[in-house]
C-alpha cells in the first residue's frame, strides 16, 4: 500500500513541521545556560561617589530611643555636615548582643563611613571586634558613667553637651578623603 499526499496535505504537514521546529528551537535559546537558578550576582560595592568624608551613627534602637543624648549628637553632627563637606548618616536597628550588632558596625565600614559612632551598651561592646576587623574606619563609643569602655575605643562621656560637641570636633577633625 503506497501513500499519495495531495499537494494541500504535504503543504500543511510541512508547515507544521516547520513551526514545531521554530518552536522547539525558540526554547532551546531562551532556556539555554540556565537551569532556572539564577547565578552568582556580582558583588556590591558601595562607593562614596560625592567624595566627602561620612560619620555614621549608630546603635541598638530601643537604647537609643531612651537616651537623651541621641538626639543631641545628632543635631551635632547633621550642623556639622553643611560647612565640612561631610555626609552624616545614622542607622538605628534592633540587636539584642553585641553579636547581633557586629554585622551592621561591619555594614558600616563597607560603606565608607570614615567614623562609626556608637551609642549605648551594645553596639559598645562589638566596637573592639569591629574595630580590629577594619583598621580603617574611626571608632567612637558615646558611653554613660559606669558604663565599661572596650580596649582601644575612644569613648566619650559626660553631660549631653559635652558628648555632642566632643562628637561633632571628631567629626570635623576626619582627615580629606583619600587621606
């Protein structure tokens, strides 16, 4: 038994043929080379692309919300800021030890901030580990009376007062970036 295609018939077998083919290999293309994971993403890299020096301050939240000295040392630093040529920034987060705290102090660093100050027990407590692992960065504890100060750390004490604008001179005193 032989098989005779009509002219119409081998036409839309060929056609379908054709568009299964096109199918097939528009899959291919736009699934090749992934397996639907997406692959390793370039690393991050904060930059300062203004250029101006940046002090960062930084602390437990909860802490920092019931200190009368917070507020202070940042009104002290965000003055300081037009004249110096300097980018203030703070970054108040929940971290329970000093452990937790460590990650942001690090965070810190990475995005150039060229002085961390820190407020209160613990992010205190995680300057000394911090400050080891990133020999660049100026660390400052703002500490109550009583309250231990890490080994190496400045830290600064006194009326609300004092504290801010002991702050605010080290913030002016940050040598030019790329210094």
């Amino acid at each position: 038994m032989k098989f005779h295609l009509t002219h119409q018939l081998r036409w839309i077998l060929g056609l379908t043929a054709a568009l299964v083919l096109a199918g097939v290999g528009a899959v291919a293309l736009l699934t090749s080379g992934s397996d639907g994971e997406a692959g390793p993403s370039a690393a991050v890299s904060p930059s300062n692309i203004s250029g101006r020096r940046t002090a960062c301050l930084t602390g437990e939240a909860t802490e920092a919300a019931q200190r009368t000295d917070t507020s202070a040392i940042w009104s002290g630093l965000q003055d300081a800021s037009g004249p110096a040529q300097l980018n203030v920034q703070q970054l108040f987060v929940p971290a329970a030890t000093a452990d937790q705290a460590l990650p942001y102090l690090a965070g810190l660093s990475a995005q150039h901030c060229d002085l961390v100050i820190s407020i209160g027990p613990t992010f205190t407590q995680a300057l000394e580990t911090a400050a080891k692992a990133n020999p660049r960065t100026r660390f400052v504890a703002v500490a109550t009376d009583g309250q231990p100060a890490p080994d190496g750390i400045a830290t600064v004490t006194g009326s609300d007062n004092e504290k801010t604008a002991e702050i605010r001179r080290r913030a002016l005193d940050l040598p030019a970036s790329g210094s």
